[in-house]
C-alpha cells in the first residue's frame, strides 16, 4: 500500500502530464469493448503512469472494471512476493 504523500504525489504526475498525453490521439488503446474505454500511458522524468478512461451509461459497468482492476493489481502483488 502506498503512502498518503505517494498517492498525492503519483495524483500530481498524472495531473501535471495528462494534459500533454491527451494532446497525441495516438497515446490511446482501445480497451475490449466490454470495457467501454480506454487506455492510455505517459512518463515524466521519474516514472511511468498508466490512465484508464471508462465511461458507460450504467453505473456497474464502471464499477465492474475498477474491481477487475483491483483483483489483477492483487493477484499480481502476491506473485511479485514470492
């Protein structure tokens, strides 16, 4: 789990950097169709991000798509403890 001041942090990159990512169509993947969305990633100096742009006129797909996140994001921490 990151810290308070490391997610006010990684918000700050993505906020400072998405503006320059949203300027180049070509930083957008489509997602699977049954994600609604798409994804797209972007570097300053330090580091990598990645930004999931969702949007569905019900509410649970939304939903659905943030916890597929955070079970893959769960079960790819535990391999990398092993």
């Amino acid at each position: 789990m990151i810290t308070q001041t490391d997610a006010k942090k990684v918000v700050e990159v993505i906020g400072n950097n998405l503006i320059g990512v949203s300027h180049d169509s070509n930083s957008f993947q489509k997602l699977p169709d049954s994600f609604w969305g798409y994804f797209a990633r972007g570097h300053d100096t330090k580091g990598t991000f990645g930004v999931i742009v969702t949007y569905s006129e019900s509410g649970n797909d939304v939903d659905d798509l943030i916890k597929m996140y955070e079970e893959w994001a769960n079960k790819n921490k535990s391999q990398e403890s092993k």
